[in-house]
C-alpha cells in the first residue's frame, strides 16, 4: 500500500524500482543509508513502454552510390585479392593469403529522408564519480547528438545509480522533440551507486515494448566505474536471454577513466556486436560518440552474414580455407567443413570496406610437388645464363582456376531495401612456364591486411599472456612481430606506420601488471577489436567513414568542454 502510494505521489513507475530491494539490502550490509533517488515528475507512464512516438514510414528509397549521379549502384559490392595472381605452380606455396573485400557504396546523410531512421536509447550513468566536468561533458555530448539527428530519428534516455529511471520515451526528434529532451538532458545530475544492468535491463525493456521501430537500433551505455553489485557481465546476459528480443539492435559502450571495468564494457558490447570505446581523456568523449553516431547514420547494410567456401580442382584437389583472421565473435566454421567459413557483421558503413583475411591451404599432393620442384630447378639454371632477358618472361601454359565461392547475405537499407544476396565465384590466374627475375611480385594491398590482422591478433595474444601475468613473453612476442613487419615490402606504408606505433604502446602498457591493470586491458580490447573489424574508435581514427570524419569536425568547434 505504501509502495503504491509512494509511485502515485511521486509519479514513478515499476521502472524506477526495478531491483530496488536488492539496492536497500546490499547498501545496508555495506552499513550506508539506502541511496533514495530524487522524484522526476514526467509526463508519461512509466509502465507503459508502448507509448513510443510514432515512427514516419521508411520506404527505403536511400542515395545510395559509389560515384557522383548513379543511384542504382547496390550497397554492397565484392572484390577477391590473393597474394600471388598469378601463381607460379613451379613454386606454389602451401598457404596463400587472401582477402575478400565487402565494399559499401555511399549515402546521403544531409538528408533525413534519404539515410534509414535510427532508434537511439543512451543509458547514462549519473553516479557519485560523474561529478563535476564529467558529467557536464557527458550532458553536452548528448546535446550535440539531440541536436545532429534528423526528425526521422528517436531518441530515448535512461539515467542509472544505485537504480534505474526512464527519463523520456522513444521520442522523435522533432523540433518539439528536441527541445523537450535537451530541457531533461540539462537536468541530469550525478549522485549515487553504479547498477548498470539496471539501465541495461531498462533499454531492453523499451526496445521490447515499443510499438513502433525504426530500421536500426542501438543502446549506448555510459559508465565510468565499477558495478557495485558485481557479476554484471553474466546478469546482462541473462537478461539479454530472457528478453529474447527478436528485433536486431546493437550495444555500444563507452568506459570513461582507468576505474571503469574494461571486461565489463568490452563484454556488453561484444554480447550484442557493438564497439567498446575506451575513453582515457574525458575531452575524448566527444569523438567516441562522434564515431558512433556517424556510424549509425551512414549504415547502408546490416545483419550480414559472408560464406566462403574452397573451390576444389585438378589444380588444387585438396584446397580448403584454413583460416580466417577474425575475432571469433563473428566467425564461424559451416557443419565444421574445413573448407568453409562464416564471417557476420551486424552493420557495415557507407564508403568503407571490410576486408576479410584469410588463408587458403593449398595442399598439392607430394608427387606433383617434387616434379614441380625439379621443373623449377632447371629453370632457376636457364634464367642465371640470360642476363639480358626481360623482366619479367613469356608465360607458358597460363591457365586459371576457379578458388573461392562467397556468398554474401545481407539487409539493404538503402534501393528497395529487403534481404540481398550476392553469389560470386573468384579465380586465380596460373602459370607453369616462367619465372620472376627478382621473385614473384606480391600484392602490396592484401600484404598490409595481412599485417593488419596478424598486429590484431598479437595483441589479442598478447592480452591474454598478460592476464596470466606473463608480461615478459607478451612483449617478447609484440616485438618479434614487429621486426618482422620493418623488414617487408609495406614497412613505410602510412597505415603500416600507425600498426608499428600500435604495437609499441602495447608494449608500454605491459610494462607491469599495474600498468596493464589501469591503462593496458582498455585499450587492449578496444584497439585489439577495432584492428580486426576495422572500427573507428579514440584510439584507430584512421578507420573513420565520412560520416563519423563529420560530426568529429563539426562537434570539435561546438563543444563547451
């Protein structure tokens, strides 16, 4: 009776209660006063999580192009590169690295009616460490994104402590909209407990209920500490689980300092194919969410799901992929068949590329190796007689072979929209008949994929020696990959530069586990991920699209912080 009269007078629903017993108790055994949150008077029910504002229909007639005054180019387009094209079968190595690029057209995102809407739920910690400077820059990001989103867009905001409140229904950003939010986005203020999966459980709920949706969503979570709750990780996923949403969203999170638990973020986000952004500078808040509302904004493809399978022949009888570099959140093998791959992205980005790599296993049988061997020997002879032959000589006996079949699966938001699919096969160029002077000549384009992913997977390595505590190994082998990389073909590649420079800071934040702790794990599992995905974070802007390159410019000359 009391409780009920308590939310009449208050105006407060279920959801500001939610888990609140399990607060009173676990703040008692810490022998503190209950955190009781202030009242908010609000102007809807906090029961109803169906009283969403009405979406505008979206016929999913989106600019889409990769050039100026073509409209009909389609999102997604395919390109296959391999190291050697074409392969000298004389000398044919047993692993062949490749690359199968998904390459996204552009957009239009000055124009609300030609990008697909976005449904936006920010989940703000507001507790006691917020105080002061943080919580005024957060408070001003938020209104740079109320203000860079079009009357298309809906925006909700969820504020947590020690509880959880709804502070505004998934509003669209109408002028009224607008103004509406931003008068409640400068009411928040910091006070309390940290509870994230209350908020969590909170944005679910308003994805759940809503009785419209837009054609992409996401939760962003805000957080700078420690959960005092503890075991965050796994109640998320339970409730990720018991929610069992069958509309597809994606989780971004944001750790702000070195107290934030990295794990934590990193997982939530990793849980629902979204990017951790490590904040280590609070005036870097502002590119992080820069990045990540450039990157909602200029989504031209989602839910893709790329299979890629070997192509057999006389040429290559046992060929099967028998790699794929990627963090194993979205790869997998298809009925355990080693020569076929699922690789899944919950979004692709205007005028980027995802460039998958992976290595095909060639496997000759042993007889045709050595009489290819013998052919080789003899040729190596002839060539060292004939100094002043071309560069490179006749080819003999060219052929190709089919390699790689793809399959490439996606939702188009852009054209007509509705699910795409993409059935390619891709050859390699052979020959058996001429040799290269000075060595056969590699594809400088797939050799820096190559180094990109090996530098993501070394720190990925190198994070998990350290976790072990051993420090000494993870940078003994940071290092070695370096070395490796100065002495190729790509050592003063701009973008090579940027994965040297990387592998140098992670070797700085190994220096001692307290430094690892503090400064390394973050950053870790950000640049770690982002190297892979090719995602635009604080720490790897050279993976920015024009989008995100935007709002980076425009937000830095408006921002108060």
């Amino acid at each position: 009776m009391l409780s009920k009269l308590f939310r009449k007078l208050t105006g407060r629903g279920d959801d500001d209660n939610n888990n609140n017993t399990n607060n009173v108790q676990y703040q008692q055994q810490q022998g503190g006063a209950p955190n009781v949150p202030q009242a908010r008077n609000v102007d809807f029910d906090r029961n109803d999580f169906a009283n969403d504002d009405e979406v505008v229909e979206w016929t999913g007639e989106t600019s889409t192009s990769l050039g100026k005054g073509n409209d009909d180019v389609p999102p997604l387009t395919l390109k296959f590169s391999s190291l050697y094209d074409p392969i000298n079968l004389k000398k044919v190595k047993k692993e062949l690295p490749c690359v199968l690029s998904l390459q996204a057209a552009s957009c239009n995102i000055d124009d609300d009616k030609k990008r697909s809407p976005v449904d936006i739920i920010c989940v703000i910690d507001r507790s006691g460490s917020m105080s002061g400077d943080p919580i005024e820059m957060v408070k001003d990001t938020l209104g740079l994104i109320v203000e860079s989103i079009g009357e298309n867009d809906r925006l909700c905001l969820i504020e947590f402590a020690s509880h959880a409140s709804r502070l505004t229904t998934l509003k669209r950003m109408t002028k009224d909209g607008k103004d509406s939010v931003q008068r409640v986005v400068d009411s928040i203020s910091a006070g309390g407990g940290t509870n994230i999966s209350t908020g969590i459980d909170l944005a679910l709920k308003v994805l759940k209920g809503r009785k419209y949706s837009n054609p992409i969503s996401s939760i962003l979570v805000l957080s700078d500490g420690q959960d005092n709750q503890g075991g965050t990780l796994g109640r998320v996923e339970s409730l990720l689980r018991t929610h069992d949403l069958q509309d597809s969203f994606t989780i971004n999170s944001f750790g702000y300092g070195s107290s934030h638990d990295a794990d934590v973020l990193n997982g939530i986000a990793t849980a629902k194919d979204g990017v951790f952004h490590f904040i280590e500078q609070m005036d870097n808040v502002y590119d992080a969410f820069a990045d990540c509302l450039g990157s909602l904004l200029t989504t031209v493809a989602g839910d893709v799901k790329v299979r890629i399978e070997a192509c057999r022949s006389a040429t290559f009888p046992k060929l099967a992929v028998s790699k794929v570099f990627m963090d194993q959140k979205w790869l997998k093998k298809v009925n355990r068949d080693p020569a076929r791959y699922e690789v899944s992205y919950k979004q692709i980005l205007a005028e980027t590329s995802k460039d998958i790599v992976f290595i095909l296993d060639t496997d000759n049988k042993k007889e045709e190796e050595e009489k290819l061997e013998a052919i080789n020997e003899e040729n190596e002879e002839s060539t060292k007689e004939e100094e002043n032959e071309e560069e490179e000589e006749e080819v003999k006996n060219s052929d190709s072979c089919n390699v790689v079949k793809v399959e490439c699966e996606y939702n188009a938001l852009s054209l007509d929209g509705g699910r795409k699919l993409i059935t390619q096969t891709f050859v390699v160029n052979t020959f058996t008949g001429s040799i290269f002077r000075n060595g056969e000549p590699k594809n400088l384009d797939v050799l820096r994929d190559y180094y990109r992913v090996k530098v993501a997977e070394a720190i990925k390595e190198a994070q998990a020696l350290a976790e072990d505590n051993n420090l000494d190994k993870a940078r003994e082998n940071l290092t070695a990959l370096k070395t490796e990389i100065e002495k190729s073909e790509v050592k003063n590649d701009e973008k090579i530069k940027h994965l040297l420079r990387d592998l140098d800071e992670c070797k700085n934040r190994m220096v001692s586990a307290t430094t690892y702790q503090n400064v390394g794990k973050a950053w870790c599992h950000n640049v770690g991920s982002s190297h892979y995905a090719q995602e635009s974070t604080i720490l790897t802007a050279q993976y920015c699209n024009m989008g995100q390159e935007r709002f980076r410019s425009t937000w830095a000359a408006k921002k108060k912080y």
